[in-house]
C-alpha cells in the first residue's frame, strides 16, 4: 500500500457521504477560494514570477485573471447545470417518465505541467470541485513556487479529504497513478500521456488528455497583414512560446510573405525591444535542458531573424526560420519562441499538407474572405483555434478546450468542464398502477401491435 491510499480512501469517502451533492454548498466553497484566492495574489504572482519570470500583467492576463473568470462562471451556472434534466420518452414505454441525474465520478487525480503552472492546474480543479467531486492536484516539480502557492491556497480553504496538492518530484505522480481514482486528468505531453493512459487502465479508470501538438497559422493574401503579424507575434511569445496553443509554425502565401516577415520583425520590436533576451518582463525558459534542446534547434535551423540567447537568464529572442515541411524542426511541437515560415502558392496544396500530419490542437486562419474561412475550417481537424488571432479561444468559458486524436482527448472549460467530470445518470419511471402485458410472454399475435407501438 502507498503512502496515498489512505488519502484516496478518504476522498472517496467524502463523496460518498453525499455533501458534494448540494449545490449551494458547491458554491460556498467555490466562493471561499474565490476570495482565498484574491487574498493570496500577489503571493501567487510572486511565484509565476520566480519559476518562469513571467511579468505581473502577463501571469495575471494569462493565469490569475483567467482562473477568476473561470471561477466566477462556474458559481453563476453551477445551478443551471447541476438540475434534472426531463427527457422524452417513447410510446412503447407507456405510462413512464425519463431524466437524467448530474452526479460526480468521486476521486479525481489532476497532474498538471510547469508551463501555466496555476491555470492549468485551477481550472480542471474548479470543474471537478463545480461538479462534486474530490481532488488530489499535483503540479510540475519544475515549477515548485506556484506548486506551494497552490498548496497554501488550497489548504487555506478546504480539508484535505476534499482537495489536496501534492508536492514534490514526478516519482510522485507515478505513485499516484497506481491508485485506483475515479477519474484522472492530464495535461502534458503525448509521450506522458501515453503512460497516464496505460496506467489508468490497470483500473478501467476514465481520463481526459491535454496534450499538444503542432499547431499552424495560415496567412492569407486577403488579410490584415500589420494586423496579423501583431497577433501572431503575441501568440508566439506570450510564455516565450512555451504555450501548448503557440503557433507552431507559420504558413504565408508568397505574394504576402515580405510584408508579413518585414511586419513581424517590428512587432516583436515593438512588443519586447530590439533585445529582448534581455528583457526583465521576457519569460525565460523552464529549465536549462529544455534551454539546450531549443538553442540547438534554433542553431540547426539558423534563423534569418532573431534567436539571440541569454544562457544566465535562460531566455531566447524570438526567431524567425525559412522551413520546408520536411525539415527537422517541423517534426514535433517545437515549445519555445521558434516560429518557421513556410510559404504557399494555394490553399489546395497545403490542406493536404495539414491533413496528413498528426492532428493539432489549435488552428489559427488570417483571411477576410468567408468562402476561405469555410473552406479551412471543414477541410482541417484539430482542438480548436482562431480566425484573425491567435490563442484567446481558450479563454473564453463558453468554448471547450480540448485536442483530437494525438493532441488530446475530452475537453473543459465551463459547461464542458462540467460535463467531463460529471456521470449523467439516467433514470426511466415506470408508473406502477398500469402494466402493459403487451411485453410478456407467451407472445400469441402481438408482434404487429408491437410493431406500431415501435
């Protein structure tokens, strides 16, 4: 036995003991980290500054700010989506009703990554509490800061049987993983993902996958280049590019592509300076190794733009890359502030360019022409994505956020949150003063009655 069954047990037990069943006690406790975390912002952003040096307004906008909006929400439709739901129910079952009871799967297992470390661990956090069950979070050992600022906030709210972070290195999720949760969710790499998957089903242990991918942006010749450019170039740095929905990889028609280059050069000057290696409010990169691996890519590549290096800061200007579709940096998700540019001459030749590469998890379309929009739209499978910006869908609570195939399965983000950790129970109610002896044998002639109640 682990040093975590114990915990788990107890998890378990407190859903079972039915007092996540109340929605107005969801609610308050909702609320109580709500202002819990109010309390302990600047604390949080403190430590998004100290494990990736993310700027207090960036690490709001993308982490804090976020995680709030997705809070508040939840409190206010929690009601809405927790209630019955009548359903109808066909003749043949005469007299009866149907409906469809909300109810949480229990304990829920969260492992999060290091490169949002508090909005990617809150926000599934919220949606598993929101539909009633319990948690037990377990952040990236890359980024031990936030993880202990989410450890202080959630036991400054709630009981450890209720939601609880785990601290420390990765052989701790690996002990975790060997329990046997009600429902595990993962947000990391495909190749992690493949063993969270494996290990959950040692115990036919439902899961929803993050995962990533290389997500493209075509630019077309109708589009708002200087706008275009400004926006891709935010979506690419935000994180120093380490943002699972970052623009992989850009792919611009030729007879826009000067602009576009000559565009991007200014907006990255304009957002991060002419050195922005240097800059105090760049994000740097996690870690030294992934440092490394980046710097040598970028040098295998050899940029026409940008790519300087600060190996004291661990932080990498944004560079610009001439690619083809078969060179070595368009083999996986490149996770840094590396953009290749690959041009086109038509949209007939690339689709089937897209469509043949794993599917991605976000897609990102510069055009002001519809007839492009649809065409792009219904030809591609991937998570979701922008038309005319870059990232901002996944801010939105209305819109799931989730991959297909190898960049995920399942989604969350409001309602969908809900609904992923959530067991929709159905229930028939046959009234018990008529029974139809229709069903029961002997049958004699009553196929074709049958046949019309069918």
């Amino acid at each position: 036995m682990s040093d975590f069954s114990e915990l788990v047990s107890r998890q378990k037990a407190f859903v079972k003991g039915g007092v996540t069943r109340s929605v107005s006690w969801r609610k308050e406790q909702l609320k109580r980290l709500l202002a819990e975390m109010d309390k302990q912002e600047d604390r949080i952003l403190e430590a998004l500054k100290q494990d990736l040096n993310k700027a207090p307004f960036e690490a709001f906008a993308a982490e804090v700010g976020t995680v709030r909006a997705e809070l508040k929400h939840c409190i206010k439709h929690l009601s809405h989506w927790a209630g019955k739901r009548r359903v109808g129910t066909p003749l043949a079952h005469f007299p009866s009703r149907s409906y469809i009871l909300c109810e949480p799967y229990g304990s829920v297992l969260l492992l999060s990554p290091w490169n949002y470390p508090f909005q990617l661990c809150m926000a599934p956090l919220i949606a598993a509490l929101c539909a009633g069950n319990s948690v037990i979070a377990k952040p990236s050992s890359h980024a031990p800061a936030t993880a202990s600022a989410i450890g202080d906030l959630l036991e400054a709210c709630f009981p450890e049987e209720y939601a609880v972070c785990v601290q420390g290195p990765t052989s701790k999720a690996n002990e975790l993983l060997d329990e046997d949760f009600d429902y595990i969710f993962f947000t990391g790499s495909p190749g992690v993902g493949r063993m969270v998957m494996e290990k959950a089903s040692k115990h036919l242990t439902p899961v929803t996958l993050e995962l990533g991918g290389k997500s493209p942006c075509i630019v077309t010749p109708d589009a708002d280049i200087s706008l275009a450019a400004r926006r891709i170039a935010w979506g690419k740095t935000i994180n120093a590019g380490q943002t699972c929905v970052a623009p992989d990889y850009l792919i611009v028609h030729r007879s826009v592509y000067k602009q576009l280059v000559d565009s991007l050069v200014d907006s990255f000057t304009a957002l991060w300076g002419e050195t922005p290696h240097q800059n105090p409010d760049y994000t740097r990169i996690i870690d030294k190794r992934h440092y490394e691996q980046l710097v040598e890519l970028k040098n295998q590549a050899e940029p026409f733009y940008g790519g300087q290096e600060n190996p004291d800061t661990l932080q990498i200007a944004p560079a610009l890359i001439d690619a083809k579709w078969d060179d070595p940096i368009m083999a996986d998700e490149i996770f840094g502030p590396l953009l290749p540019v690959i041009v086109y001459e038509g949209l007939d030749h690339i689709l089937p360019k897209i469509q043949a590469r794993p599917k991605p998890l976000a897609l990102y379309l510069f055009t002001t022409s519809r007839r492009t929009e649809k065409k792009v739209l219904h030809s591609v499978s991937f998570g979701g994505g922008c038309v005319n910006d870059t990232v901002v869908h996944l801010a939105n609570p209305g819109l799931p956020f989730g991959g297909v195939g190898q960049s995920g399965m399942g989604s969350y983000h409001g309602k969908a949150g809900f609904d992923t950790f959530t067991h929709y129970k159905s229930i028939l109610k046959k009234h018990a003063h008529i029974d139809v002896p229709l069903r029961y044998p002997p049958y004699k002639r009553g196929l074709g009655l049958l046949k019309r109640f069918f």
